[in-house]
C-alpha cells in the first residue's frame, strides 16, 4: 500500500469516533437538544467494547455492547431533559460524571490486574473495519434523514420552533427523544472504535474530550452533519498528519495545542467571520 | 451559550500547551509549573488543615452577593432582566449592560476561585488542574435554586462527597472515583425533584 493511501486510512480510522458522535450530536442539536453527555457516552461505550470482549465476546458483540450502553446513558438523559425538562447541560454534566465514575470503578474493580487486550475489528476495505465505514456513511445518511424526509423536518422544527411544532401537533418530546437515544447508540460506537480499533485495551477517561470535540465540530459544521462530518475528517487528518510530524522531529509544538483548534474555529464560525450563521433557535429550550 | 461552552476548551488547551512548554518546571520532568514560592500561598485558618483564607472568602461572596440580589437596585434590575428580559427592557432597564456586568463579575469570581485552588490547595498549575469544578459549579448553581448561599451550601456538600470519597479510598479501598456516580445521581435527583413536585401538587 502507498504510504499516502495508508496515511489516508490512518486520518479516517482517527476521525471515526468523532465522525460518530458529530453526526449524534448534530442530530440532537437539530431537534433542540444540546446534548454534552456525548463525552460520557463514547466513554461508556469504550468501556462496554472493552467489557464484552474482555469475557471472550467477538467483536460484532463488543460493538453491539457498546451501542447499547451509549443507548442506555442517552436514556438517562433523555429522561433529565425531555421526560423531566431539567437544565440540558447539567443533565449531560450528571451524565458524564456517571460514565466516568461507574467505568472507573468497575475498571479498577474487576480489570485493573492483568489488563486484557480487547478483540480487533477485522478489516473490511484495506485497513478500514466496517465500523470506519458506518462513520463514514453517517452523516450523509443524518443529512438525507434532516434534510429530505418529513421525519428530519419535523424534527427540524423541535429545534426551531417549539411553539410552531406543538401547533402542527408534531409530538416534540417523541422527536427529542428518539433523537437522543440515536445519538447514544452513535456515541456508544464511537466508544466502540476507541477501544478496539485506535487502541487495544480501556483506559479510565479515554474518550479523552474527544465528545466536547464533536460538539465544537457540529458548531463549526453549521448544524450540517455533511460540513461537521467534513470538518471530523479533516481533524483525523491533522490528528494522524501530527504524529508523523512528531515522530519525524519536525514538530515543536505540543500536541495539545492541536486539541484548541476545533474550539477556535468553531468560535471563529460562531462570531460571524465565515459568514452568518445561527444555531437552531429552541437549542437548549424545554418544553413549557 | 454554546461560545462559552467552546471557550472552556480553549483555556484548557492554552493552560495544558503552556504547561507542556513555557511553563513548564525547571526540573522538566512533569508537565506541571514550579510550586508558587511559600510567601505566595494562602495562610491556612485552621493549622494543620487544608482551609485556607480562601474558604473565608467564598462564604463571604455569597453572603455579599446574596444582599446585592436581594438588598440593591442594581440587583433587582439584574433579577429583573434574569425574570422577563422583554419586561425589563420595556421599564427602561439596560438589559445588555446588565447581562455584560454578570457576565464580567461571573468570570471575576471564577478566576478568584482557580487562584485560591492553586495558592491554596495545590500551589502549582498542572495539566487537568480543573476537573471540571465549573461543571460542578454550574450544577451547585441549580441545586441552590440559583440562590448564592443555597449554591454556596451544594457546594459544601460536593466538597464533603468528595473529601469523604477520598477517605473510603485511604480507610477500605473503595475507589474514589464511586464519588463521581454518587453526584451524579444527586444532580438527576436534582433535576427529577421539581418536576415530581409538581406533578403531586
């Protein structure tokens, strides 16, 4: 293999927890919901990959463990912030402090001595693993749904209007939810990819902010899953272009200088200097 | 919301790209400063404890920000802007200058927090210095009913789960991070106890 075509497999297999929660996280923005407990889901479902495969799981069930864990956790804030109609950010705060504290509890509990390697995605297309791919097709798949189905504009309208939802008696509280629980199942594989394919074991607190990542990528992509799916792979690249530069000496800089750069340009997005641009406009509004 | 949101990130970038560079100790083992030099740090109340003057100073802010809100006109006009922004407006409050002035004041008062931590508690900057105090806070802020002495008092509690956290760790081996899922559970309650109030009412 050519090392720019194994350089480009490297970029999207890095891009592809953040391919993931982007696309979960522009989902639930879309229907009104901002949702920070993506962090606690990736790490959830890293967890319940490392989990199952450590008891001998193969990897389908490792992936499909940690699908159901980011399901489980987006459940619970589903629950604070549609069910019960609490603050969106503290409830994502409730959900990531639970993630971390239960995956490192039981981590420290049952895992810590004799750390197991976990079950590798075996590879689909070159090196890239069928869950590389799902990533890859998220977006324009959450796209098409937004964007050119009735169901995507209904949901559409919970982020936007509330008010103009209830009046078309579009069921608010049904669309936040299922958008939520979707973005779980995302996140939770996005976990997934973490622990079986960019490392081999569990690490407390591994998802690494790689969630926040997401959520600064979905304010840089405008609300659009294609631009902030775009905007994950071009970090892939940069993440992947970094550590060759850093192997090869090339690179003074440390590399967490590199994490700032979603935050600021998602910032530079959001004062105006790529043109206007506007958050959906019930984000982070309950229902009356 | 969602730019100051963002901005948290960036000032955990600029403090972990600083103390793996420029900041960096002169020992360069770790990516932490040097220790503040002992003239620096806060005079303890308690000898022999970890309360620092900083502690003092947190109670008396609530104090203090309680009577403004409740006592001043500026704090009327502030609750007023905060209850209906429109209404405010219209009785020829300056909504924006209102906003700006928390705003401002809010940001003083954290920075004031991240200080005392470090000439108090810690008396270096290190990577992850603030695990997520300002999560927490914000929490606090909603447990206290946005009240300054309710969240001063949430406060107090989080502090005492997580001291008390860590002595399980120290006396049976528990792992301190159970902490964590214990909050947790108090911010759903938290948020899950308004609603089921008045749901009976």
């Amino acid at each position: 293999m050519s090392p720019t075509v194994s350089f480009a497999l490297n970029a999207i297999a890095a891009a592809t927890p953040l391919l993931l929660c982007a696309t979960g996280e522009a989902l639930t923005e879309k229907a009104g919901v901002i949702n920070i407990g993506i962090e606690g889901e990736l790490l959830a479902g890293a967890f319940a990959a490392y989990a199952a495969s450590a008891s001998g799981a193969p990897a389908w069930l490792a992936c499909a463990a940690a699908a159901g864990a980011g399901a489980l956790l987006s459940a619970l804030f589903g629950l604070l912030t549609v069910a019960v109609r609490g603050d969106q950010i503290v409830a994502g705060t409730a959900v990531n402090l639970l993630a971390l504290g239960a995956t490192g509890a039981a981590f420290r509990l049952w895992w810590l001595e004799g750390g197991l390697a976990a079950a590798a995605l075996s590879p689909a297309i070159g090196s890239l693993t069928w869950l590389d791919l799902a990533a890859l097709a998220s977006p324009p798949a959450a796209a098409a749904f937004l964007f050119r189905t009735s169901w995507g504009l209904r949901l559409r309208a919970c982020g936007e209007s509330l008010s103009d939802a209830r009046a078309l008696a579009i069921p608010a509280s049904r669309y936040r939810a299922a958008a939520v629980t979707a973005s779980g199942v995302l996140c939770g594989l996005g976990g997934a990819a973490l622990t079986l394919e960019l490392s081999t074991t569990f690490v407390e607190g591994m998802s690494a902010g790689r969630g926040f990542v997401a959520l600064a990528l979905v304010a840089f992509g405008r609300w659009n899953p294609l631009f902030a799916g775009a905007a994950a792979l071009a970090f892939g690249v940069l993440d992947a272009l970094q550590y060759r530069l850093q192997a090869a000496g090339l690179l003074r800089l440390p590399p967490q200088a590199l994490l700032m750069l979603p935050y600021v340009a998602s910032l530079a997005v959001l004062a105006g200097f790529a043109g206007r641009t506007r958050p959906p406009a019930d984000l982070g509004r309950a229902e009356e | 919301m969602l730019a100051t949101l963002l901005l948290n990130f960036v000032a955990v970038g600029l403090v972990a790209t600083a103390v793996h560079s420029f900041l960096q100790e002169r020992a360069r083992t770790f990516p932490q400063t040097d220790a503040v030099p002992a003239g620096a740090s806060l005079p303890m109340l308690l000898p022999g404890t970890r309360v620092h003057l900083g502690v003092a100073a947190a109670a008396a802010l609530a104090l203090a920000f309680r009577w403004f809100l409740r006592a001043t006109n500026a704090g009327f006009r502030m609750r007023a802007v905060g209850a209906n922004r429109e209404a405010a407006a219209l009785a020829g409050i300056r909504v924006a200058r209102i906003r700006l002035a928390a705003f401002l004041a809010s940001g003083a008062v954290a920075g004031l927090g991240g200080a005392v931590e470090l000439t108090g508690v810690t008396g270096r900057l290190y990577e992850s210095f603030s695990s997520g105090y300002g999560f927490l806070g914000l929490a606090a802020a909603v447990i206290g009913r946005l009240d300054p002495v309710g969240t001063a008092a949430a406060c107090a509690a989080f502090g005492a789960l997580q001291s008390a956290g860590m002595l399980l760790e120290r006396r049976f081996g528990v792992s301190s991070v159970a902490v964590l899922v214990l909050e947790a559970l108090l911010l759903a309650a938290a948020l899950a106890l308004p609603r089921w109030r008045r749901a009976r009412a």
